[in-house]
C-alpha cells in the first residue's frame, strides 16, 4: 500500500500529512502548514474573499507538488468551519477540483469525530490513559471549537460551537492592542456560548483533558520556548493554565509587531493568537482544570486512520 497525504483545509491554515500505511508513527511523517486566512471575513459577511481562496488555491497547488514528489498514491482533502459556513463555497471547492484535488466539506460533528480518533490512537500508542477512561478533547481552530468526550470504545458527546481565533478576533477585535473592552466583550460572549456545554461535560468522569490544533500547540511552543517546533517534544506535554494566563496576559497589551518577537509563536498567527488563549482559558477554568495535554494526533491523523480502518474491513 502506497502512501496517503491528508489535508485540512482550516479556517487559518491549509495542513498537510504524508503517512505511509505500513509505518503509522505520525509524530516521524512529514507534515506541512501554510496559514492561507480563507475564512477571515466568513463570520461577518459569509462570504469566502477572492483573495484568500487564490491563498488556499496555491498553498493547495503547492502541497499537490510536495505529495507527488514523495511518492503519494492518493490525497484525501477536507474543508471545515470557514468553507462550511460560506455562501460562495462551491466557487472555492471548484477552484480546487481544477487542480486536480477533490475537497470534501465536512461538518463540525464529522471534524469532531476524526479530531477524537486521531488523539485516541495518539493515546493507545502513548499509555497516557486506559482504554476504558473517558477523555475530553478540545480542538481550538480558526472557525470553531469542538469538544468531544469519549473512550477507547466510543464518543459519548460532542459538539461544535462557533468560537474560534479567527472568528473571536473578526468580532471583537478593532484595535491593536485588543482594547480592554474588546477583551471584556469577547470573554463574556465565549463564557455565553461554552456555558450549557460546560455543565453537560460536568456530568461525565473525565479522566483527562488534551487539546489540539494551533492554538493549543503554540501555548506548549511559547512555554517551552521552542525556536524550532518539534513534534515529539510537543506530543503529551501539560500546559499549565497558569502559564497560559500570564502569556496572554503580556501578548493582550502588546500589539501585533510586538508579539511577533516571542520565540515559540509563528509570526502569521500573532493577530489571533490572544483570541484562541481566551478560548483556552474560559474553558479549562470553567472546568476547574489546572491545565492541558497536548496531542500531535488530530483530525489529520484522524482522517488517516479512518482511510485505513475502511481499507481494511
């Protein structure tokens, strides 16, 4: 069986794994991220910008080049919030299909399943818990959040909620710094939205909570420092909250050129990065959780697992 490239098309970033069926020890495959934006705008217009689809279109292009050049016999693309959430979504999945790449548009429940079993197969290979132990997973993208509780043998829940960096920082954020009622206004709209999802998880053993996507990675890069990103050193770390609140604590009174000097944070992300840490916080307080795991596992693993699970039956 040759090699499979799954791709992620987010509402901040285009994401690129190539896994070979036979080794499937994703923490040493090659993966690739272009921040495109395709889904600034989307929240309040709900329209994909030309701009950002010619950004995605060429990213796209880009990667089509790198999984040919490595052998790949087939590519597997999904589209999540921002592509779902356009009115113009079809224009953008046909630019796509003319370079010869056929994008699947997910729905959040979907991304919530495939996030859920890339992190429980990070979590079978790891030991980090026992099968039978429920886990929360909370993925912070650009467009959305999702949490999802499950174990080893089945998701109990899960939903998609509407909050995500770039979403959070279209509404809200006007000025740079964030001013000190944009903060106020943004944490009391995402304590409004996680609210009735906190008290459903309240009733569930959750054993631990682990976190994927770019924002809950770049807390582990900037706590660590990391000057060059590594994967294995980042999969299973505890991000404290504690260090998460005194970052963003520095990053909200910065502005953008300022925080785009911190070693551990992609310059390209700095915009948004305070809105996703918010996100963080409000829920893992909410919780009453001291901290974090991050998984290296998420939906792109996820959708490679499930590629082969089919192949397999």
């Amino acid at each position: 069986m040759k090699k499979i490239a799954c791709i992620d098309i987010g509402t901040n970033s285009v994401r690129m794994i190539v896994l070979d069926p036979l080794n499937s020890d994703c923490i040493e495959a090659d993966k690739y991220m272009e921040t495109t934006r395709i889904g600034r705008g989307v929240d309040k217009n709900k329209l994909l910008s030309e701009e950002g689809m010619t950004r995605t279109v060429e990213a796209l292009r880009h990667f089509s080049e790198i999984a040919k050049g490595e052998g790949v016999a087939e590519i597997i693309a999904i589209a999540t919030s921002a592509v779902r959430d356009a009115s113009n979504r079809d224009v953008f999945l046909e630019k796509v299909k003319a370079i010869g790449i056929d994008v699947e548009m997910i729905s959040g429940e979907e991304e919530a399943r495939l996030g859920f079993l890339g992190v429980a197969k990070g979590v079978e290979q790891s030991g980090l818990v026992k099968k039978e132990d429920n886990i929360l997973v909370v993925d912070i993208g650009g467009g959305s959040t999702e949490l999802i509780v499950g174990n080893g043998r089945e998701i109990l829940y899960s939903i998609s909620l509407d909050i995500g960096a770039v979403r959070l920082h279209d509404k809200f954020v006007s000025e740079d710094p964030v001013a000190l009622t944009e903060q106020q206004e943004m944490a009391d709209y995402i304590r409004q939205i996680i609210k009735p999802e906190i008290e459903k998880l309240q009733s569930y053993d959750i054993k631990q909570v682990i976190g994927i996507g770019g924002t809950i990675s770049t807390a582990g890069s900037m706590v660590l420092e990391m000057e060059t990103y590594n994967r294995r050193r980042i999969h299973n770390y505890y991000v404290l909250l504690d260090s998460v609140y005194q970052l963003n604590r520095k990053l909200l009174i910065q502005t953008v050129e300022e925080r785009q000097e911190h070693i551990g944070l992609q310059p390209k992300r700095a915009d948004i990065i305070p809105c996703g840490f918010m996100i963080l916080q409000l829920i893992l307080l909410s919780l009453e959780r001291d901290g974090i795991s991050i998984s290296e596992y998420d939906n792109l693993e996820g959708l490679f697992f499930d590629k082969i699970d089919k192949i397999t039956l």
